[in-house]
C-alpha cells in the first residue's frame, strides 16, 4: 500500500508544473516577468542580460515631458509620496525610451525595472509579492498597452492601480505606455451615449467605463508629433552621436525629410532609424 502510494505521489509531481527558478537579484538592473506553460504555470523574475543603455540626454523635443516623469521617480526612489504614471501620445516620441533613461540614471540609487507583458498583468499580486520587502524600488513597466474590452489583463491592472482591498507594495510603482490616451479604442457610437442636463454633459456607461482605467493613474503625461525642425534637430543629434561630422546634418536634411514621408511620421525612432541608416552607409 505504502509503495503504491508512493508511485502515485510520483506520478503526481511528474503532473504537477517544475519549480520556478530562484531569482538573481545581482545578475540585472532590469527583468522581465515568465510564466511557465500552461495556466497553472508559476511565474518568475528572468535577469535581462543586454539592458537598452538609453540616456535621458539624447532624448530632445520632450524636455517637458521628461521633467515631470523624472521629478515623480525621484519622489518615489527617495521614499517621499509619488504616482503611479501613465505616458501616452504620438507613437515614436520617446515614452518608452524615458523609463529606459531613468532607469540607466537611477539604477545606482536603487531603482529597477520589471517589465511585464499585457497578457501577464493577472500574475501582479504574485509579482508585489516576489517584490515586497527589497530594498530596491521597482517600476513595474508596461509597453505599448491597449485593451479591447474587460480581458482578464484589464481587470487585474485596474484592482492594482486602485480597487482592491490589498494594495500594492511601497517599493513599486506602475509606469505604461500607450498610444490611446484611455489605453482602449473609442467609437463614434459611444458618443451618443452622452446626455446632457442642462449645461453639464454626462458620458455614457461605455465611456466611463473606458475612462475609469487610464484615470487611476495619478500622473497622466502626454506626447505629441514633432514637427520639421524638431524632426531635422534630432536627426543632427543622433548623426553626430554616431560619429558624423557636423556638416552632415546639412548635407542628409533632404534625404532625411524623405525618408520621414516614406515612414509617415517625424518621430525621434524615425529620426534614430534615418541617422544610423545614413551614417552606416558613409562609414567604412
């Protein structure tokens, strides 16, 4: 009886999801949230061996932008109140590439990124768990989000952000970016929801069901296209960056233009791309 028992708690482990990797705390600034195959698969904290080394300095045209981000992680490394912050706007323009800025500016104070996929958001009470109580503060970093409805995803973010009887851990704050500024898509339908009461106008249940997401963040910053001259400006940034000499941001602002109206955008990624095309081709 006893061995039989024994072969069934066997077979039970063989069933049964592998242990999830202890996590090197040591080993990166920044990681990235797993989960194991299958749904009832544990997730875990994965070093990023290659961090993207972006400086807040060569990020131009969003100088604004950039403060108010800043000025808030600085709240919240040096433990005073700060918000949990949503970045949205023209795609291109430098919202993801500020948390990589801050984080490569701060990591010596502490600071560390958690980047976590949309579909992965339901694991967050696992993830404050697994960061509750270092001595770090992480940015819990969210890319590119959007919704189309009330996915599970959706949900588990907005009990985090504020809705759940438990709260977040004090050393983690929540950093997204999008390029819906209510992080879902809007129809021309929803409007004809809205009723107006005399001179006050109230949103349907649609839309303030869109809206209540976006506005649990305490800090909402915006990004908006660039135009020529901030287009052609950080393309000479980034072209002597690369070693170019200065008179090629005359000589490549016909070609750069161009190549923005190829792309159909005059973002600072545009202007990056264009500038390491054009150095590349010129150095041998």
């Amino acid at each position: 009886m006893s061995r039989e028992f024994d072969r069934l708690l066997e077979r039970l482990d063989e069933l049964l999801p592998p242990a999830p990797p202890a996590t090197d705390w040591k080993a990166s600034v920044a990681l990235r949230w797993r989960r194991g195959a299958g749904r009832n698969g544990r997730g875990w904290l994965q070093p990023v061996r290659h961090v993207h080394r972006m400086r807040l300095a060569d990020l131009k045209g969003i100088d604004a932008q950039i403060a108010r981000v800043e000025r808030n992680t600085r709240q919240f490394i040096e433990g005073r109140p700060a918000n949990n912050v949503l970045l949205t706007g023209a795609r291109g323009t430098g919202k993801s590439s500020i948390v990589k800025g801050l984080l490569n500016k701060y990591q010596g104070q502490g600071l560390r990124l958690v980047e976590v996929e949309k579909n992965d958001l339901v694991d967050l009470p696992a993830i404050t768990d697994a960061l509750a109580g270092r001595a770090e503060r992480f940015l819990i970093f969210c890319d590119d989000l959007t919704f189309h409805g009330a996915e599970e995803g959706y949900i588990a973010l907005k009990v985090a952000l504020d809705g759940s009887i438990s709260t977040t851990s004090e050393n983690m704050l929540i950093y997204a970016t999008s390029n819906r500024r209510h992080l879902m898509p809007e129809y021309m339908a929803e409007n004809l929801e809205t009723k107006y009461l005399g001179e006050e106008i109230h949103p349907g249940e649609t839309v303030e069901e869109k809206i209540s997401l976006s506005e649990r963040f305490g800090l909402w910053v915006t990004f908006y296209p660039f135009d020529q001259d901030e287009y052609l400006k950080i393309v000479a940034h980034w072209l002597k960056t690369l070693g170019c000499p200065a008179r090629d941001a005359e000589a490549a602002r016909e070609e750069a233009l161009q190549w923005s109206l190829q792309r159909g955008s005059r973002s600072g990624r545009v202007a990056y791309q264009f500038a390491r095309d054009w150095a590349g081709r010129r150095k041998k």
